[in-house]
C-alpha cells in the first residue's frame, strides 16, 4: 500500500509552478469557449500552451487517455473526451487539466457556462464553487479527508444537489494521482490526518439531479444516471504552517470572463 508522499517547502513552491501552468492554460481556454467551437480545438490550444511553456501534458496517454484536457459536456460528470462536438449557447463544459514542470505535476479544473444556462444550471455552477471552497477552509493541520468530504457533502445536498461518490480527490505531486484519496463526501473526524507537507487535489463533482453514476464503455467518460447536468471544479492544495495554501487558481479565467461579460 503506497504511502502518503510529504513535501519539502522548495518541492510545494515547485509544485505551484506547475499548478499556476494548469491555471494559466485554464486561462487561455477560457478566451475560446464559445458557441461555434469544436472541444477538439480547446485540446489542441492546451497542448500548444503547454508545451510552449515549458511542460508537459499530464493526461496525454496517461493509462491510454488520447487528450491532453478532459472535457465534459452537460451530463458527463468527468474524463468526457474532446472531439468534434460544436458548442452551443446553453451548454456546460467541464474543463480538466494536468500538467509536469520540473518532475512535479499541478491539476485543476473548471466548468465553463456556454452563453446562457437555465437559472438551475447557474445555481449548480454556484453551488459547486462554494463546496470547493468549504472544502479548502478544513484542509488545515490536525483536521482530517472526511472534514473536507463532510463540508463538501453538507453544503451540496442542502441545496438539493447529488455528491458524486465514485470519484475522488487525491494527494498530487511527484505522481498525478497520489495517497490520500480525498472524496467529496464523508464523517468529520474519520480519514486520513491531514499534516504539513501534503498536497491534495480537492475537486467536488457535483450533480444537479441524483448522486448516481453511470461509466461509458469507452472506458473513461462518466455520466449522471438521470442525464441531468453535472459542475466540477478543482484545485491543487498544499497544507502549510498549518493551513491551505491554494497552489492553483481561477483568477486567470475569471479576468477573461469578466472581459467578455
């Protein structure tokens, strides 16, 4: 059983780097999510953005993934390919991105809204930021996994909403997926300690309808059972001197939909 990986205060600044990539190529996909684009072509814009600073796409042939962005559109939870769909006005994409700079990796994620979107999907969208951000708030040293899968939890469902349980968060850093799983879900009090020198992935999946399921036959892509839409947002979060330091961020995509707005 593999143990959990600490890290040194130069190996999380290193860690950052990476992290701040992921955000910066969030950014620049943001400039193109539009009615009218192929998710294939959000693809190729990372790949390039990525490479062209210096890393590496993470999830290109990660376990045989073709793409270097997990795309996710409406119902799909997570691990959607890109493709030749066209992005219509009303559509919710899910945008998730791993990068490597200098041997460590940064992972983040965001859900973009396509023009207009039902006053239930904007809510979900709301919803699901927030449960990100309760989740940051109790990864703090002495707390443990399960305060930040009870905040989670607690904060989606008293608004109506389903937690995705099949998939979790993790610690990231020397590898994409490292100890400890992190869900979404959980008791305060139980899971993992959380300490000094770890670095997690804290992501909630979020689904307006039903909690449930479904994974495709293609191997990766997952769904909600009900076919309703579903939000993922993520960040990549070190513990330090006690308390979250959040390593990626949302600020590069937010001052271009501001722009746009």
């Amino acid at each position: 059983m593999s143990k959990i990986i600490f890290k040194t205060a130069d190996e999380i600044e290193l860690i950052r780097q990476s992290a701040l990539l992921v955000s910066k190529t969030l950014g620049e996909v943001a400039k193109i999510v539009k009615p009218g684009v192929k998710t294939i072509e959000l693809d190729k814009l990372a790949e390039t953005y990525i490479r062209d600073n210096g890393g590496v796409p993470a999830f290109l042939n990660f376990h045989g993934f073709p793409n270097s962005l997990c795309i996710s559109l409406n119902d799909q939870v997570v691990h959607g390919f890109p493709g030749q769909h066209v992005l219509v006005e009303g559509d919710l994409i899910s945008v998730d991105c791993g990068v490597i700079l200098n041997d460590f990796y940064g992972d983040s994620a965001y859900t973009f809204a396509i023009g207009e979107v039902s006053e239930t999907t904007k809510k979900l969208m709301q919803v699901t930021q927030e449960c990100l951000i309760k989740g940051i708030e109790k990864a703090v040293t002495g707390m443990r996994v399960g305060d930040i899968g009870y905040a989670v939890q607690e904060h989606a469902e008293k608004h109506g909403f389903g937690v995705v349980k099949e998939l979790v968060g993790h610690g990231v850093g020397v590898k994409l997926h490292e100890k400890p799983e992190v869900p979404n879900y959980g008791k305060r009090g139980s899971g993992a300690k959380l300490e000094d020198g770890m670095v997690i992935a804290i992501e909630p999946m979020i689904n307006a309808g039903k909690a449930g399921v479904k994974f495709w036959k293609d191997g990766w892509t997952v769904s909600t059972v009900d076919g309703k839409p579903s939000a993922h947002y993520e960040h990549t979060v070190a513990i330090k001197k006690g308390h979250p330091d959040v390593l990626s961020t949302f600020l590069y995509i937010e001052e271009v939909l501001a722009k746009n707005n």
